[in-house]
C-alpha cells in the first residue's frame, strides 16, 4: 500500500511518500481504506523533533484521518465492512475521564498514523461520522473537531446564549465557532487578517477583531458583551494571546489551554486567575465518547467543517510546507 | 388603577375587572407598567381552588407579565424608570438551589399578580428582556418559558445534538421546542391534532407525531432515535404521557416533571426508572439567574415566542375561557 | 472444580451444587480462585424466575465474589497471578455513564456467576481491593457496596455535612451507612428491630428509627434535620418506604431508586418530587471507575463491611434460605 | 466602643487601637458584639499597601469575625439576639457563582472590618456557627476556613478515599487538613519544619513531607500515591510550591489557586495544564451557602479549628507583628 513515513525528526526533509505491506486485521482491529488525512500543529512539531513525545522511526504521520471499513476482525460487532468512520486520536480512550495511558495509543504518535491506504485501527478506535459529511470534511474532526468541542461544551459547559472568544482562524478555532453557533451561543474571533475576518463572518462569527490593527482588542471584547466578559475560550496559543483571553473572561469563565502553533508552553498569570475566580482545564483532544456527542451535534445542525485546500497523498510534503506558512483559514486536507 | 381580581375560587365566576388604588414604593421596591400578561395552568388552578396553596382573597392575579419600570426606590440601582422588564415568578429565588421559602412570594399565588395596569415588584424580583421582544412575547417567559429552560438546560444538561422529546403544543412546550432548536438540539413533539403539529414543524420540530393516530408513538420515537432514545423530556401531563416518555428516553436519560394541564398529579413507575438508570427532576419554575441565562438565549437565537392571541384586560374573562378550551397553540396573552 | 448450578428457576429446589470442568483462559480473560462470594436480592429473584432477565439454565448463581488471580491470558497487563481481586458486576461497564449493553454481561445472570471454584472473568472485569479486608468482607462489594456508593455519591453528591437517610438494614443500606459516615456525613437508619438499630448504632448511625413503632418515623426525619429534611436517600424498599422517603427529604434532595426485597417496582408520586424539585436517579449498580473510587474511600477510612454469618459453598442451599428469611443484619456470605 | 482602625496603609505602624460610636441599625442590618476576630494574609497585605484592592482611611480592619448578635432591624428575622454568628467575608455574596459586586462588601477592605466590639452586618451576612465551637475557633473559618473548603470541595469535588496535598501549615492548610480528613480523604501536608509535620500528624495528617529536607518532595507524594498523584491541592504558596503542586497532581487532578504569603502573583505552566489535563479554579473565599455547608460538616465531624494563639484587642499590633513572622501553625486570634 502507498503511504507517507517520517524517516527523520528534522523538519520537511524527514519525510517521504514509500510503499508498505498492507497490515493484517486481528481479532479485534478493523481495516480502514483511508480516503482523507488533514494536518495539525502537533504533525508539524512531531515532525520538528519538537514534541514531548519522541515516536519511533520510521513512522506514519497523522492523527486525522477518514475512510471507510474493509475488513473487520472475527471479534468485532461495532462496525462492519462500508462503514464510513473516522480513526480516534487516542485508540484507547473511550469513555469517562483522561487517563496517563491514554498517551500509548496516539495515531501518528506512539502509534502508526492515517496518512496511508490502509490504516490498522482497534475496533473501538474508530467512529462513524455523519452522512452529510465528505471524507475530507471528516477528516478534520478527530483532532482539531474534537479538541474544541471539548474545550468548549465538555470542560467549559457553554452552552445557548454564552459568549465565546477565538483566537486566530486555525482549524480548532474555526471549528470551535461553528460549534458555538450550532450550539447557540454567540462567537467573537480575533485575527490580524481582515479577509480571514470576513470569511470567519459568513461562517457565523457574531463579532471580529482584528488584533493587528486593535492592540486594545481585549477591552473591545469586554464592550462587546457589555462589559460582562465571554464565558468561555479557546487558548490555541500561549503568549499575548492568553493574556488577552484573560482579560477578555468575565469572572467565573473558562480558558480551555489548547497546544497550538506556539507549542504547548507559556504562563499563565495566577493572579488574573485569582481575582475573577476563573476556570482553567487543560484539553487533550477528548475521548471516543465525546467524538459522538460532537457528531449528534454536527448531524443535527448540518454543519460542512471548512477545508481550506486539499492536496494528494503524493503532494504530502508540499502540504506540509504550506500548512507551515500559517496563510490557511480551517483545515489543511490530503486526499489518499 | 384598572386591574382584575379574583373574588372566589370557584372558577370563571370568580373573577373580576375592577379598581385599586396604585401602589406607593417602598426604599427596595420597583413600579412596574404592566403592558401584557400570560396565562398558565397553574392560574386555572388557582381560580378553580384545586391549587396546592391556597390564596388570600381579594387577589390579583397572573405571574407572568412584561411593562416598562415606571418608579424605583430609594436605594434601587438595578434598573431605572423606562427599562423594560418582566416580573421573575418567585420574587426572591435569585440564584442557586432550589428552597422552599421561594413560595412565600409567587406571583399571583402568594403575593399580589400582574393582571394589573400597576404592578409593585421586588427590586431584585424583575429582569430586563431582550430587545427583539414586544411586551406581549416577553409576557410568555416567566413561568412557561423558564420552566421549560430549567427543565431542559438547567436540571437536564440538554446539549447541542441531544434528542428533546415534547408531548403536546402548550405553553411550555412550544417554548422548549424553541429553545432546544436554538440550542442546536432535535426536537420532538406530539400532539392530537395535524394542524398543531403543521405548526410545530414551522417553528422547526425536527419530527412530529399524532398520538390520536399512533398510539405507539413511544415507540417511533425511539425508531426516530435509532433505537437510542431520547435524551430529555418535558413532562408536562402525567398520566399515560408519562408512560411513553419512560419508555422513549434513553439509558440515562432525563425526565423533567411539570405541572401541566393535569395537575401535579400522577404516578412514576420506579421500574423505568431503574432498569434505564433514568434521571428525574421536579421544575418548580426557575431563579432569576435561569431567567437571565434563557434571556442570553433568546437574545443570541432572536427567537419569538409564540403568543396564539391577545386579549385585552377588559376581555380577561374571555381569555381565561378560552384557555381552558386547550385549544391554543403556544400562549394566550392579556394585554393592559 | 466445584460449583453451584441453578437447574431451574422455581425457588430453592433449582439449586444443586454439582462440578464443572476449570474454564481455559483467552488472551484477554483471567481466572480467578473465587474464596468467598455474596448474596444479593436479585440472586433470590433470579432463582424464584422473577427477576426481570431470563437466565439460560443451567447457570452459576451470584454476581459478587472475591478471590485470587491464578492465571492471565496472554494480552493481559492490568493483574497478575497472585492478585486479589473482586470480579465487577458488569463485566464490561468499565467508565463513563450507564448504557445498555451493560446488561449483557452480568455476572450470575447473562454471564456464569461466582459461586464455584474457578471463575473466568475479562481481563477489563476485575478490580484489586483494599489490603485490610478479607475475601469474605471484599465479597460484600460488587452489587451491594457499588449500589451504595453510586446512589449516594455518584448519583447524588453526597458531601460532608450533609444527611443521608437508610431504609432498613439489608445489606446495600449497611454498607451505605458506613459509607455516609467515612464521607463525614450524618446517618439516620430506620429498621423494626431495636436489635438491629442498636447494631446501627455501634457501626456509627447518628440516629436510629424503628418504624414499626413510630409510624410517623419520616416526621421524625424532619425533625431530626431541624426541620429541613435529608439530602440523600438510598430507596431500597419501593412502596410505604418511598412514600416516607419522600416526605423526608429536603427541597432539592436526591431518592437513589435501588431494586430490592420488594423488587423493582412501585409508584413515585409526582406531587413530591414536583413541589419539593426533587431529583431522582435509577441505580443499576455502577462501573468499574466508580468500584475503585469506592475502594480508595474503603482504603482511606479502613471501614469494614458487616458480615452477618458466613456458610460454606456445600451449605449453598442454607444460606439462600436463611437469606429469604431477612433476619440478616449486613451481609451473607459463602465462602469456597 | 473600642476598636481598631488602620489610618496608614504603610505597615504596622499605621495601625491604633481606638474609640468610635457604636453603630445604629437600620431595618435590614444586625449588630454584633464581636468576641474574637482572625488574622489572615490579605489583612497584612491591606495593612502595607499592597493589597490589589485600595481600602479608604480610617478603616476597621479584619474580615473574619465571631460573636452575638446583640440587636436586630425591624425587617430582619434571619437572626435574633443572642444568636452566635460570624459574618461572611463578601457581605453579599449570599449563594450561586461568583459575581464582580462580591467585592463592594469586603469586611476589612471596601467595608468596615470586625476588629472591634460592635460590627454592623447586613442581615444576610452572618451567619450562625456549630455549637461545639468556642468564638475563637469560629473566628477561623469565614475567610481561611471557607476559602479552604471551596477549593477542596465546591471547586475541586474532592471526595471520600481522594487525596489532597497542602503546602505549609497556614491557617488555610491545616483547616484544609482537617477538612479533607473529616470527608474522608487522605490529607499529605509539607514544611520546613519537623516540629510543625508532628503537629500536623496529631492532627491527622495521612503523610508529612520536609520540603527543605526533601527538595524532591513533590516526587515523593507521587510515591505516596503509587504513581498516581494527587487528586487536589491548595496552592496558597506560588512559586516553586506551584511546580512542585504541578508534578504531584494526577492526570485531570484539581488545583486551587489561592492568595496567600507571597501575595496573588506568580505563573503557571501551560504546560503542565495541558499535558496532564488539569483543572486549575481561581478560589475568592466563597458565598454564605459555601459556608453553611461547611458548618454542617464541621458540626458532623465535630472538628475543632487550630488556633495557635490569642491576643487582646489591645495587644492587636503585637497580634499583627507576630503573624508576620510566620511560626504560627494554624490561627492567631484577636479577642474582644
């Protein structure tokens, strides 16, 4: 089968589209002809060396990847050869709270990854996706879809008529808007862009700040919401960003800390956390269990994730070079 | 000022449209021009002397209405003369748990109502509403609307993508149609009659079921959920309604119990209850800071509740003659 | 190895202790050398053919044992021979909240149970307990201690400070005690033995009710909270006890719907559950997750669950009688 | 009436011990003849300027009060003479979330403090405390006491058989202790000082670490975890406490950020957030609900606060001089 390997920790150059044998089901595995793979920070630090974890080489790269079931093990009932499904970021991790050995079973981490014809995946690995939704658009969910369903509904609680603020238009904050609006509530995003701001606005977005141009932009969150603050954020980014976040929260509000472009690092100041009893929950992509929950609410309101441009299996590295560029608005996609 | 009266619980006999002097305000009190108002089951209740509490007589009565604040005392800071307000049904639930001193100051019921040109409130006891509303849509919201947000949000932690079910097209019904749908929620809901449920799908009910013509609708709600079932439930009729509700929720699932057009009546089957793990809650109405979240809601969706027809004071009478019909779809407003 | 078979379900005739060939063990299976094991009421139910799933004959009895680990299968990480381990009720309830399919693998019901000498368990199904209790008092754990614990504690959010009522001294009611009382709760405890309530007492009831002499005894609940009722009820009972119950608790108290002697029927009033916004949940025992925290609060308190006497497996058939008798005080227990 | 007053917010010697009238009460207050009052860091804070809030001058200073109500308003039937009470720290913060208003009625900050004989309170700002408690112990618990028992229980959900780590023996720490161990959890508790473990062992500590001694305290409360960690902590500390909190706590554990020693400053790792999928809470003492919870507790377990010594109101400035140094364990207390 044709597949992409990181060969080498060290940026671009460590990958390359090769030829593997395509794997045998156990008992309980499925088989999954993946048919899209989209891109996240993690892939790119993975890549970088940069990551907390360190993968063993050669490696398949990608946590997010969708595609439909050809083979399953004598074992297995959940799903059955046509089902369409998404692979989940953490193999294990089914249900209830976040666990260490969660870590153990990170597609295109600790374990093989998507970007490939044929992905080996346990039977309570994978997730069936909605109806309206195409292979590429699934594909952006199991990471960026997941982590900011998560950090908005499962450990923020926003709910209809609560205000949330994003940071930038990456994937995990474009998805987190759509949800917001899905779900009711009001979205304001920040971006140094004014073209990005407009797409953002066609997507829904109550409200758009453009940081670039608006140093002052954490006050002007705080008007907008008469001076209450937003209930609830999405931290993609660490540095500046997370000081204006906390500006931005009204007293008892949520920061959801996301690892973004920035890496997982940076401070937080306890003292803003102090003085408006906030709320801090570190999100690490989320459980199978809530990939559902977020797939009710995507049938139900019918939204399409944005996929910024899609690329072959065979055009991985330039993919990659152009999802470094930072200049894209949602997702970066490959089609296998 | 022109108000009405009920002279004897005995029914509609018991009512009358008659004169007070208008109230003076005390140093924590508001004035309030009322300028519409609705009616519940409850107020049936309470003029046919089958509600659980008994009420002083001569009493004004109605908890559900809007005006515009005319007076403030001396140390209110609240609101001002001309914010436009409802009247919060419990006068001094402001925030937090349930308690049971609440009922010492019902609106309506305990304490004086708002069918009235002058109503005097507690300055902690009125909220403002949003801006899209007229007085009469806002009227809806006190009882029937915040019963159906508690019951659904606050004690049932609907979520976007969860499955509500509604059994028929009254006040609190139509209302949790709303705001599950604005809440990115599917909406189920039941009636006797087809043109109900035409109207019901217009407002956005995701799947509609006559239980006239299908006796088994319990079940083809849960074919409509996959076989999962239902997530939540108003209950607002006891009785057989209750039935097919346990049996249409899900494992876990939550049934709000309501006091509708049947009283407060009627049994639960601990059966159901154990063998689904279900969750049950009783909804006595809602505290202020319910009210200002349904409000956040309501202001983000743009939602309009819906009033079936208005009547004016001097037409009370008549507005409670219909109610009783059950015939309406939504709520019967008295406008002052 | 020898074991007891239920070979038809017609009441204490259908028993018969006979041998089986030792279970071979899979890859994710371990087997466990079961010493003691513990009746509950639906073991009595299963036998007598009224308990509400059909068990395939013939079919070893018991849901809840302990013992030692003997042998893993191959995948197998999570114990090793030698551990000592209680098998969980669901075999395959392992976190997260309640759903379906935990019914098809109950031990002693859709699943072979505990009472025999060896017991092949999934790998995921068992659960080390606290060091300091012995394989009799371990063995009062599976069904009656976790049905405790949920209702109390995961249901119902028990804390310290607040009161928790028990409805008799069955074996889930004094195991809840205990537990209410290591949380730094309050305990009140009704039977209609002063024997039994004196027993109560020494295991730190803070009040004790015989209702067989008080008919009034939920009033004297009341009173005994000051008038404001108890936080938490565990509804072993169903019928007069439920009414009771209900009338005991506090404005916004949780009933914890347990099935036991009676069965798991009866009616709930709506009234009550209505005007005191009441909450109620249906217990059907509880996960692996919430079987760990409830042996790390075991752990940390060094509470001992109460035996009442302890029969040996070849004596099977005197302890289901002596059982039905509901002489009891805490726990009967087998050991093999 | 005698009491004290701040005239300079330049450290002790802007502290006298002085005379004013004896306040009158309006309709909706209550006086109270305070017994005893506690020192708490933010009191020396206010008293050398640094405090986030500016207070005017002269100003009663403390916060945390106890002793009888001595007269009550015409509307005011919460309490009643002779009721033995402590006010809350945010007069009114009565129940719910926390709001930015909470800190209009901050005793000893925006309002007048209860180092004196006579406090005006508003009604619904006292609060009557368990019986076994002398004034002195009382006067512990309305800013240390509730702050501690809002970051263990309200924020953090600690539970019966979870573990929580305290850094030092402040007096939020080891009421924490005592708390923790009256819900039954285990309580491990740090020092620089032998002495002080030996005290905080009598009292019940589970475990004891000298953090001079052992620079690797915080992998050592790994170990006393099994690997597992910690499932809460109170962080008063900042700084390298706050690493060492970071490494100690479980996966999805609960940290509570709260001013202490070294003022509300000092960062967090977003790293140690994310990775571990923590949850971190702001903690401003809490509302009066919070605080009648904990009084039910105390009075269930019938724990009795520390406090290390007592002074004269007119040894105050010496009270003051001596908590600065900081070799209290517990509480220092001023009575009146």
């Amino acid at each position: 089968m044709k597949c992409v390997e990181i060969v080498a920790t060290t940026g671009i150059d460590g990958l390359r589209v090769t030829e593997r044998p395509t794997p045998r089901v156990g008992p309980r595995h499925v088989l999954v002809r993946v048919r899209a793979a989209s891109l996240n920070y993690r892939d790119a630090m993975i890549l970088a060396g940069s990551y907390a974890r360190g993968v063993s080489l050669p490696r398949i790269p990608l946590s997010d990847g969708a595609g439909e079931v050809v083979e399953v093990g004598a074992e297995v009932t959940r799903v059955k050869p046509g089902d369409r499904v998404c692979g989940t970021f953490f193999q294990r991790w089914i249900t209830g709270p976040v666990f260490p050995e969660i870590q153990d079973t990170a597609l295109g981490g600790t374990a093989e990854g998507v970007l490939t014809e044929f992905a080996l995946l346990e039977a309570e690995g994978v997730v069936p996706f909605p109806d309206h939704l195409s292979f590429a658009e699934a594909a952006t969910l199991p990471c960026a879809g997941l982590t900011a369903w998560h950090g908005l509904f499962e450990a923020g609680n926003l709910r209809a008529g609560d205000t949330a603020l994003f940071l930038g238009t990456g994937g995990v904050s474009v998805l987190g808007l759509q949800f917001a609006r899905a779900a009711g509530a009001r979205a304001i995003i920040t971006s140094s862009s004014d073209e990005k701001l407009d797409r953002a606005k066609k997507l829904g977005a109550s409200d758009t700040l453009n940081y670039a141009k608006n140093p002052n932009w954490a006050a002007s969150v705080r008007e907008l919401t008469g001076g209450r603050g937003v209930d609830g954020v999405l931290d993609v980014a660490g540095g500046e960003s997370t000081k204006g976040a906390l500006e931005a929260l009204r007293h008892g509000g949520h920061l959801a800390i996301i690892g973004g472009r920035s890496g997982p690092g940076g401070e937080l100041d306890r003292r803003f956390i102090l003085q408006k009893g906030l709320r801090v929950s570190g999100i690490n992509v989320g459980s199978r269990a809530m990939f559902e929950a977020m797939n009710r609410a995507i049938a139900v309101s019918r939204l399409k994730p944005v996929v910024d441009r899609t690329y072959d299996i065979s055009e991985s590295i330039a993919a990659y070079r152009d999802f470094l560029t930072g200049k894209h608005f949602g997702k970066i996609v490959i089609t296998i």
